[in-house]
C-alpha cells in the first residue's frame, strides 16, 4: 500500500525583487491514510509553505506530489481547485469566515463550488454545525460569535463536504486553553473516524494527540516520530 500523500524532493522558491529565494528544501514526506500528523517548527521555518503545498494551494517550484497516487504537481490550476473541492479540508488560524454571513451559509460554503442546491447545502451544513455543538447559533454572523465559536464555524466548514485529508494551520492558536481543549476533542474524534489529518500546531496537546510529529528547521524535515 502506498502512501495516500507523497513528497518527494519538494521545494519551493519564492520570488523577491531580482531573485528566487528558496523556503523549503527538497521535503521528502508520506502520510497513510489515517494518520494524524503534528507539524512543528520555528516562525518562519516553512510550516505554512509545506501545508499549501498538501492542500494543493500551490505547487511545489521542484519535485513532486502524489496524492492517491495522482500526479498533483502536474495540475492545472482549475484541476487544483476540484481537487481541493473534492478531498481537502483546510482549517485556518485567522478562520477566514464571510463577515456578513450567517454561521449557517458559512459552514454551507464549500458545498457551493461542488454545485449542490440549496436545500441540501443547508441540511449538510447545518448537521455538521451540530455536530460541533453550535446547532444553537445557525443565524448568527461571526461577529456575534466568540473565537472558540469562529473555529468551530470553520471547522464545519472545513467537514461539510466530507474530505479525505484535513489541513489544519494552528487551529487552536488564537484561542484560550479551555477552547483550545474543546477544539483539540473535535480534531481527536475526526481522527477517530478515519480521516487523514495534517496539523500545524505549537501546541504540545495537539502534538501529543497526533500520532506522529513531524519536525521543520530552516526549510528541512529535521525530526519524524
Ligand atoms: N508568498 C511569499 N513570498 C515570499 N516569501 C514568502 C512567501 N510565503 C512565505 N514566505 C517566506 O517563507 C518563509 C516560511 O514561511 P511560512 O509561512 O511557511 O513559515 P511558518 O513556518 O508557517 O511560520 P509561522 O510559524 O510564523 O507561521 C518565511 O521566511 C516567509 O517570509
Ligand atoms: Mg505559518
């Protein structure tokens, strides 16, 4: 069985100015379908760079990814966005949720790109609403919502089309222990339901609850437990 996702040699170059400046160097990484992976590292070390590049956000400059097999550093931006329509979920630090949407049309709007009508897009996102324990504040916009609530919008979001892979980048770092413990619950019971998780955290609890830690300095895998 080979891996669900695969690096190899991946890097990736940033242009600034005259010149290409590279951020991450030749990243060689498997993930099975099921793991809950913990990515850590210093600010500035590549984390973000390295999940775009899983979430297929972007594509890698060098090298190669295989997402079940698929050759996703040969994708054209349109099969990028299926793709990530199709299989990923990405949960945010800053949550990036519509300001003046409800929690509901929120959470419903990733099923609008994969082109289901309305009222199906509405049951789905409201189960998965529930599902966080916000079935009470479907109406509300996220400025009516507190940060723990926000995340937990944007972790529905993130379910509502049932991905295979969920891309986390600090999911709980904008948030206070207790709903950081809350949060961390939720990502632990998706683990449990098979999904593949890619969290990048600071937070020992999650790297604790992540099956496997994976290390990044200065661009390069530097430790994989
Ligand atoms: N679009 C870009 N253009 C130029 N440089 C970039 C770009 N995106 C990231 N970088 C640089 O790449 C390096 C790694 O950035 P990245 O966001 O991946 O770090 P990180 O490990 O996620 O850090 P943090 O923990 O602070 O979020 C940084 O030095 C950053 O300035
Ligand atoms: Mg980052």
């Amino acid at each position: 069985m080979g891996a669900l996702l695969q690096l190899r040699d991946v890097a990736k170059c940033f242009r600034m100015g005259d010149r290409d400046e590279e951020i991450l160097h030749g990243i060689d990484l498997d993930v099975c379908e099921g793991e809950f992976v913990a990515l850590m590292g210093p600010s500035g070390s590549g984390k973000t760079t390295c999940l775009e590049i899983l979430g297929a956000l972007s594509r890698p400059t060098r090298g190669s990814y295989h997402l079940d097999g698929e050759p996703v550093h040969r994708l054209d931006d349109d099969a990028l966005a299926d793709l990530r329509a199709a299989r990923m979920g990405f949960v945010f630090q800053t949550f990036n949720l519509m300001p003046r949407m409800s929690a509901l049309r929120n959470a419903a709007l990733p099923l609008l790109y994969a082109g289901l009508p309305r009222g199906e897009r509405e049951a789905r996102a409201r189960r998965m609403l529930e599902r966080v324990g916000l079935g009470h504040r479907l109406d509300h916009r996220p400025a009516q919502l507190s940060g723990g609530e926000r995340q937990r919008v944007a972790i529905a979001r993130a379910l509502v089309n049932e991905p295979r892979v969920i891309l986390a980048d600090e999911p709980t770092g904008n948030l206070d222990q207790r709903t950081g413990a809350e949060i961390l619950d939720l990502l632990r019971a998706l683990h449990r339901d098979g999904r593949t998780l890619i969290c990048v955290t600071h937070n020992e609890d999650v790297a604790a609850a992540a099956g496997r830690v994976v290390r990044i300095r200065d661009g390069g895998i530097v430790a994989d437990v």
